[in-house]
C-alpha cells in the first residue's frame, strides 16, 4: 500500500488525516481514508493524480467526496490501475480549487 498524510491547500483549505491507496483483490484498488477532515465545500470530488502536489489533466476520478470527516473507502473505477498515483486530491470542481492533497509514499 502507498499512504501520505493530507494537507489543506493554504490556511482556509484545510485537510487533515491519512489516504491510503490499497489493492483489495487483484486489478480491484481502493483509497482508504483515515482520521480524515477537510473543509466542506460546494462540488467535492476525490482524484487520484500522477502530481505529487496534486491535480493534474491525467487523474483518475473516484466521484464525490463521501463525508468531510471520519474513516472511509472509495474505490477506484473497475480495471484501472493506479500505476501512476502519487497523490489523492479533494478537489471542489464548481470553483475549480483544490481543497487537499496527500502525496502517496511506499
């Protein structure tokens, strides 16, 4: 598994908590989300990016942030690989701003 450890894009965009990028069965992958908080927003969407810092033209959509707090999953699409994912992102499409970012190591 691949984790990193949220950060808010400046001091309004808050994040907080851990991603972890896990293979739950062979070619099924999964983002783990631990201890997690971010500021809510209009439009919330997790990505999984191949930037480090965060959104870029080639992430992977996982669909609408599912709760702002706590401990959760979301899945990646069926038969996508995240051979690339550096970062999971909280991105806020209405207004185009990432929210968070958690670079990925392991």
């Amino acid at each position: 598994p691949r984790t990193g450890e949220f950060h808010g894009s400046d001091d309004f965009h808050f994040g907080h908590g851990t991603a972890t990028l896990i293979e739950t069965a062979p070619g099924a992958w999964t983002v783990r989300f631990e201890s997690f908080s971010v500021r809510n927003g209009p439009d919330l969407f997790v990505y999984v990016s191949p930037d480090p810092a965060g959104y870029s033209d080639a992430v992977i959509e996982l669909g609408p942030l599912k709760a702002t707090d706590g401990s959760f999953n979301m899945d990646l699409p069926a038969g996508v690989v995240p051979t690339d994912a550096a970062s999971v992102v909280i991105w806020c499409k209405q207004f185009a701003v990432q929210f968070a970012v958690a670079a990925l190591e392991g």
